[in-house]
C-alpha cells in the first residue's frame, strides 16, 4: 500500500468515525430533549410525567397508560394521530398539536428507551393455550374467536401481552378501563383503525362481552407472574 493509499484510508476512517460520532451526538441530544419534555414539558406542552408518571410507569387507578418500552414508532403515529385529530383526548390533543414533530420523535424514543414495567421475559413464557371456555378474556386473547373471524390478540402483541416490534404495543399490566375505552373507540368507528385496519375491523366484531373480558385479562395479567397461571409447557409435560 503506497502513502497515498494509507492517507486515503485513514482520512475515510476518520471522515467515518466523525459522521458516527455527530450521529450519536444529534441522537443523545434528541433523547436529552425527550427526557426534558417528558418530566418537564415545554411552551404549550404539560410534562408527559403529570399523567403517566415519572419513569413512564403509567398511573393505572386514574386509566393513564404506561409508555415506558412501547415502541418509538407506535407512540410516534399516536401523537400524530393526537396533532391531526384522528385520534381523540381532550388531554392529550391539544398537548401533541403543540408539539413539533422533532419533539414528537424525541419524546418517543426517550419512552421506547425505559424499561417496560413487567417482566417481559416471565409474561412471554405464560401463554395460556388451554384456558377454561368460559374464560372469555383469556380464550379471546389466546387462541381468539374463529368463528368470528377473530385472532388471537397474542399473534399481534406478542406472548403474553409484552407487545411486538415498534408497531405492536405491549397490553399486558394497561388499565382495563383504557383498554376498554379504545376497543369500544374502534368498534364505535371514533378511532383510526391503524395498521392494514387491523384493530378497527377485529373490535367491530368482537362483543361487549368479550371486550370488556380482553381489557380485564390483560390489565391483570402481570400480577399473574407469580405463577398462578399454567403455561404451555408445563402442560406438555403433564
């Protein structure tokens, strides 16, 4: 390799390195800014923490969810859905119309960065494929309603309700009433229907029943952790 060729490919490799570093920069400081705006707020915008609490853990008794963990892609379509009207809160509209969207972004990926406020790892190993039939919450949520064309709410978010992805929200430990609220906004047609009109179409066929049923197994479903609830392998081995 001729000096030529080393100067070239130690001033690439720096080029490279610098590029990395300002990258990191721009995003350490989106993230500071999210932080900033979640526990402090901004001109027009009420600290996120006021109503989902200090580590995004949610205030469940007053139906606030948890954002901690969710994905940034999820939260980010939300509070544009929030900023354009397709979704509806008299709290949360005018907070997100507010925003920019580089504040939109930065508040999401500072929630989608905190840890989630269950164990992941034991929710995902708890899937009840065998639930009592008249267990409707947990039927629905596990193997789903097919004579009425409805899947299972784990085939989307995941076992246990630990959610999928950036687009896939966990449910597992959501207020039931929150949970019920959205499924009744989208059987209801108040809501967008997200995604490929997944949701929208799977609440219009569900019953009240079996919403209201959902929303209470999955609000309760961390609690189970301890191992109240059989698994699938434990089954299988029976």
């Amino acid at each position: 390799m001729t000096l030529s060729d080393r100067f070239n490919s130690r001033t690439l490799t720096g080029l490279i390195a610098g590029m990395f570093l300002l990258v990191s920069s721009v995003w350490a400081d989106a993230v500071t800014d999210g932080q900033e705006i979640a526990t402090a707020g901004g001109a027009g915008i009420i600290a996120c923490a006021t109503c989902h609490g200090a580590n995004g853990e949610g205030m469940a008794a007053a139906g606030f969810p948890y954002l901690a963990g969710q994905g940034a892609t999820y939260l980010t379509e939300q509070l544009q859905n929030f900023a354009s009207g397709e979704r509806h809160n008299p709290v949360m509209e005018p907070i997100a119309k507010a925003m920019t969207l580089a504040q939109i972004e930065a508040v999401s990926g500072y929630f989608a960065q905190l840890p989630k406020p269950f164990d992941a790892t034991a929710l995902s190993n708890m899937v009840d494929t065998y639930p009592e039939k008249a267990a409707a919450g947990a039927w629905v949520a596990n193997r789903g309603d097919w004579d009425n064309n409805i899947p299972a709410c784990i085939q989307c978010h995941g076992a246990g309700g630990v959610g999928v992805g950036t687009r896939f929200p966990a449910l597992a430990g959501l207020p039931a009433n929150y949970l019920r609220q959205q499924l009744i906004g989208w059987k209801g047609k108040k809501r967008s229907d997200g995604p490929l009109s997944l949701m929208g179409d799977i609440a219009r066929r569900m019953s009240e029943t079996q919403i209201s049923a959902v929303a209470d197994y999955f609000a309760a479903l961390p609690a189970r952790t301890a191992g109240t609830a059989t698994t699938t392998a434990e089954k299988g081995a029976k």
